[in-house]
C-alpha cells in the first residue's frame, strides 16, 4: 500500500492525480492495512523498505481513510480470537507468534498504536456491522475511534445494523449494507476527499 501511495504521488502529473487527495479503504484485513498506512506509513519502522524504488521518497500521507470491520488492535482480536476460534486464531498466524511470547509484535502492526495528536490530519469514516462474529467492534472500531477523536482527529462512524462480517462487496442496493453504507461514504467522500 505504501507502495502504491508513492508511485501515485511520484507520477501525479502525469496519471492525472492530485497527491493531495488521495485515500485509502478496504474491509477486513484489507480495513486494517487501510488505517495503518494512514497512520503510520512515515514511521521510520515502515519507510525503511524498498530504499532503491524510485518513489520511495514521497510521503504516504493520505486525506481519508474508510476502513470497513477493521482490526485495529492486534492484541484485543488475539484475546478476541481465544474465546471465539480457540482452534483457530488468526491474528496469531497472521503476526507469526503468539502475544503469550512476544506482544512487540502486535503493538507494532495495530493502527491504535499509531493514533497521535501530532499527526492527526487523515479524516476517518469507520465502518462496522453489528452482527460481526468474527470482529468485537466494541473493542475494535468503537474503542479506534474513541482514540482518534481523543486525538483530534475528522471521524465518522458508520455501524450497520445487524450487518455480519464480509458484506462489502455484495451488491448495492437497499437489501443488503451496502445500500446503507453508499449514500454516507459518497457524503463523506465529498466533504473530506
């Protein structure tokens, strides 16, 4: 993703894109690469890969980020994953050990950990359904979002009512979340994009 941001921001004259409103969304995993990109996609600890591209100079700064049933502490979905897939916690295969034997990890890849005062300038659109069971949303986007406003940062929350996990690629229309999440996403886009 950083990536990405980078090679749009290098070749902005030519694709035809303003560097300055660029945005970053995506669900799941997807949700929380999203919103660590915004957040930390300067730290020191992510900007030091790929130091021979061409564009690894340009700031990974974006103006929005929508992130759609996102985890956004690694450490809470790990103590989540314990009681709700005992057989099968996902967030341990994804960091590669368990927080029993190293927590660095976890801080290290969750979103939260980057929320800071000092660079609060992203607008947030957070996005979760209510009937999640593979993501607590209270301990994930209700309490990110709690640490963004802290923080004082631009944030909308978007819960959709009785919405499961997986649902963001389904049709829109008015039977399913998406024809919810449509009109507020386009809103927010054009006041904050």
């Amino acid at each position: 993703m950083r990536a990405a941001i980078q090679f749009l921001k290098g070749r902005a004259g030519e694709l035809r894109v303003n560097p300055e409103r660029i945005g970053v969304m995506g669900d799941s995993a997807g949700g929380h690469l999203a919103a660590l990109v915004a957040l930390a996609g300067d730290n020191p600890a992510f900007a030091s890969t790929y130091k021979s591209d061409p564009y690894s100079g340009q700031s990974t700064k974006v103006k929005v980020a929508v992130p759609i049933y996102g985890v956004f502490d690694m450490y809470q979905q790990w103590l989540h994953d314990l009681h709700s897939r005992p057989r099968d916690s996902i967030v341990e295969k994804f960091i590669g050990v368990s927080a029993i034997d190293d927590k660095r990890p976890y801080f290290d890849a969750s979103p939260l950990s980057y929320v800071s005062a000092k660079n609060n300038s992203t607008s947030f659109l957070v996005v979760w359904g209510t009937r999640d069971d593979i993501v607590d949303y209270a301990s994930q986007s209700e309490a990110f979002m709690l640490a963004l406003k802290q923080a004082g940062y631009f944030v909308r929350p978007v819960p959709v009512e009785g919405a499961p996990h997986f649902w963001v690629w389904d049709p829109v229309d008015d039977t399913n979340p998406n024809g919810f999440l449509a009109p507020r996403l386009l809103r927010f886009l054009a006041q904050r994009l």
